[in-house]
C-alpha cells in the first residue's frame, strides 16, 4: 500500500479520536481535553505544513520499503501494545503520539534526527528496556523477596488467603460473621451469666497483618477477662472494620452496638481517625499520605501489581512527606475533622449516659520508627487533646502509649511485618493486657453502683 499524505494525515485523525475514546471516565473534560491537544498539537502543526507531512511521508515511505524498516514498525507497535496492557490504551495511544510529535518536529526543524533510521535502535532499547524492567519485577515480587519487602504479590496474599475469615462479608458463600464482625458473635441476645463487650475500631482493632482472629486484641481482651480468679465469663464482639473513622464508629455503635446490649463499650482510637463521616459508614476523603506517580486512573494494568513502582513511591514518600505528621493537620483548633470528632465523642457520651454503660476510649499510638519518650513523641500533644475532649464527653480514657513506651523498643518493632505499621501479635497482646487491667482496675464490668468512674457513679 502506497504511503500518501492524506492517509497520514487520516491515521493522526485517527489517532486523535481513539485516544478521545480510550480516555478513562466517560469524557476527558476540559482539562483532559487540553492535554491530548498539548500532546498532539506539534505532530498536528507538523502534518499541517506541506514541507511537514511530506518528510513524514517520506520517512514512513522508506521505513516500509525495506525489511529492517518492517521489523522497526511491529516492535514499535508491539511496544505500543506492551504500555496499553502495563497502563491503559489511552496511555499507549498517547505515548504513541508523543513520539511522533517530538521526532517529527525535530526532524522538520533541525533535520539532523532522521528517525526512520533509529527507529530499530528506539525500539529495541525500548523493548530490551521492558523485558529488564519485567524480570527486575517479577524477581520483587517472588515469595522471600515479597515478604521483606511489601511488594504486590505479599500484600494480594494478604489480602486473599492468609487471614481466617473474609476481609469483607460474603453473603453468597457465608464467610465471616452475619454482620461482617471479625467475630464469632453475631446473636444480639445475651447468654444468661455473660458479661458482654463491644470493640469498635479500625484496622487495628480488625486485626490488619493478623492472621488469626484468636490474635486480634478483642479476642485476647476476652481471654484475660474470662481468666480466673478475677476473671468471670465474659464475651467480647469485634465490630472493628478496616478504614474506620471515629464517625464511623458512632453510627456503628448507635445502629447495631447498642442491640447488643454490652456492658461495656470500647472504642479504639488513631490519629488518623478524626474524619467528617457520611451516612452508611462512610467518611469525606483526606488528603495523600503518600506519594503516588501513577494516578488510580491508569493504575489497572500490569502496573497495579510493580513492586519497583511501589518501592519508588515508598522511597519518594519518605523523602518528602514527613511519616511524623501523619493526621496533624486534622487536628488544627477549627479543622472540620477534629470538630466532627468532638461531636461524635459528645454523641457517644450522651448515648452511655442513657444506656447506663460505660465507653472506654483506648488511644493507640501510631508506631513511628524510633525509640521515643513522653517527652518526645511526635504526637503526644494530640493524644492529649483527644483525651482531655473525650473525658469532656463523658467517656473513660486509656491511652495506650505509656505502655508500648516502657518497654523501652523502637515502635516499629511492634509492626505486623517488615514493611507495615499495623501492629504485629505482641503489641496486640500489650493492648490487651493494658486494657484488662484498666477495666479491672477501675471496676467498669462491676455493677454500676461500685463502678470507679471519670463522671461519676
């Protein structure tokens, strides 16, 4: 087929349209729209000037009348397939017109590039480039290597198989609990002779990195608690879900906690849990904790499972987002997350008193690598604030961080793994023993009239 500058000129157009197409979302918008006019503009200006597309159309001409020209064009489309399968077609298809538009006007404009006769060179080191990159990735993501360090492949391991119970419910197949609790408790009635507890929280009270639900700190609490000789049959029902806000919380306890009928109300609490919630569980996004180079958008191909694009965001997160502020600007005195959070601690207060229950807040201290102090722990004066606006509300307090300080460790010894915050078996089990003791100390299983109490009998 004969090379002409129409067809040329018609392929661009092409181009253009298919790349409009591929655009992830329904319509790119006007600043989707101006970015693929920016890509494509100087191949346009180009393909618009006589002296422009007849050089184009030259180039094409003599790549297509000789075998290595042949071999140059499929490994470009080939590479051009690769980067549609490692992002999205859309990426592909504006790669693709990046390319042309940057060899084209160089060439139109210096005439020193003549890209048909590098184009065997580009891509092969392109596709040499992807077949390295593939192998380096596919090395991070095998089993020993995946452990250490967090890639892909271990966190898809987490996610699927390795926990006792479904992360989520599954109706269909009747995993977990009817609630979706990480718990063996799902009848609201109580057994005569038990004393019950609820545990709200997020993912560390779930259980994040705990294999097993008999290792989650709810678990371990009831097994304290049940333990003679102070000890007395006791049942305690983990409502914690992963992503949780103290909102969340609040409508947990407020639409099923309370048919429960517990004499106690624990709620776990994290620095990043001061959130304006939204009806059905859900709370208004904050902003990156970390750094992301590739938007959500064009993360749905290959990409989503590179263990070199999740060590480089990690590498770029610690180096210019300070791990020590995580939550803080939610904290500020008129911040809508931290004023929701008071609210919601009020909500709670007022709902014990009616109940005639106590709720006990159990601050967890985010693990931050480093052997701190009370005096010197990042965010000590936050878990102040929060303690001092709880027992405000009418809640009892216990702050956890006075005990994983004394052991005297680097926090991130108390990690799950290697590569995640979320605590491990041993902090599970500090937590546990921490808040048995602070319930048994302060009588809050006791019969209302001898309960020790921050507000009261």
């Amino acid at each position: 087929m004969k090379i002409t500058i129409g067809r040329v000129r018609l392929a661009w157009v092409a181009l253009m349209i298919v790349a409009i197409i591929a655009h992830p979302g329904n319509y790119p918008g006007p600043i989707g729209l101006a970015g693929i006019a920016l890509v494509l503009l100087p191949g346009t200006l180009v393909l618009s000037t006589a002296k422009g597309s007849a050089r184009v159309t030259e180039g094409l001409g003599n790549l297509m009348s000789q075998t290595s020209g042949w071999l140059a064009l499929i490994g470009a489309v080939t590479l051009v397939i690769l980067m549609g399968f490692t992002f999205n077609p859309f990426v592909a298809f504006m790669l693709t017109g990046l390319c042309c538009s940057v060899v084209w006007s160089l060439d139109v404009l210096f005439g020193s590039t003549v890209w048909e006769r590098r184009l065997m060179e580009w891509t092969a080191a392109g596709l040499s480039g992807f077949v390295t990159l593939a192998a380096v990735d596919a090395v991070l993501n095998w089993g020993p290597v995946a452990r250490r360090l967090g890639t892909p492949a271990e966190l898809a391991g987490w996610g699927q198989s390795r926990y006792d119970v479904g992360p989520q419910i599954d109706y269909s197949r009747r995993k977990g609990n009817f609630f979706g609790f990480r718990s063996p408790y799902e009848d609201t009635r109580r057994r005569p002779g038990v004393r019950r507890v609820i545990a709200l929280g997020d993912s560390f009270t779930w259980g994040s990195k705990i294999a097993s639900s008999d290792s989650t700190w709810p678990a371990l609490l009831e097994h304290r608690l049940t333990q003679p000789p102070a000890g007395a049959p006791t049942e305690v029902v983990n409502m914690g879900h992963s992503g949780f806000s103290t909102g969340n919380e609040a409508e947990m306890l407020r639409r099923i906690g309370w048919q429960f009928d517990p004499d106690l109300v624990i709620v776990q609490w994290l620095n990043n849990d001061a959130h304006v919630s939204l009806p059905n569980f859900r709370n208004q996004a904050h902003g990156p904790d970390a750094v992301s180079l590739v938007p959500p958008p064009y993360r749905i191909g290959w990409i989503r499972n590179s263990g070199i694009l999740v060590l480089l965001e990690r590498v770029l997160t610690s180096r210019f987002l300070n791990v020590l502020d995580i939550g803080r600007s939610e904290f500020a005195p008129n911040a809508p997350g931290w004023l929701w959070e008071q609210r919601m601690f009020r909500e709670m207060g007022d709902s014990a008193a009616r109940n005639g229950k106590p709720i006990l807040l159990v601050l967890y201290p985010y693990l931050f690598p480093g052997r701190w102090t009370m005096a010197t722990y990042p965010q000590k004066e936050i878990h102040d604030m929060v303690a001092a606006a709880a027992r405000k509300a009418g809640l009892e307090v216990l702050d956890l961080l006075p005990a994983f300080l004394s052991a005297g460790k680097d926090l991130k010894d108390w990690w799950g793994t290697a590569f995640d915050s979320h605590p491990g078996g041993a902090a599970q089990l500090l937590a546990a023993r921490a808040i048995a003791n602070y319930i048994q100390e302060h009588g809050l299983l006791a019969p209302s009239a001898t309960r020790v109490s921050a507000c009261g009998p």
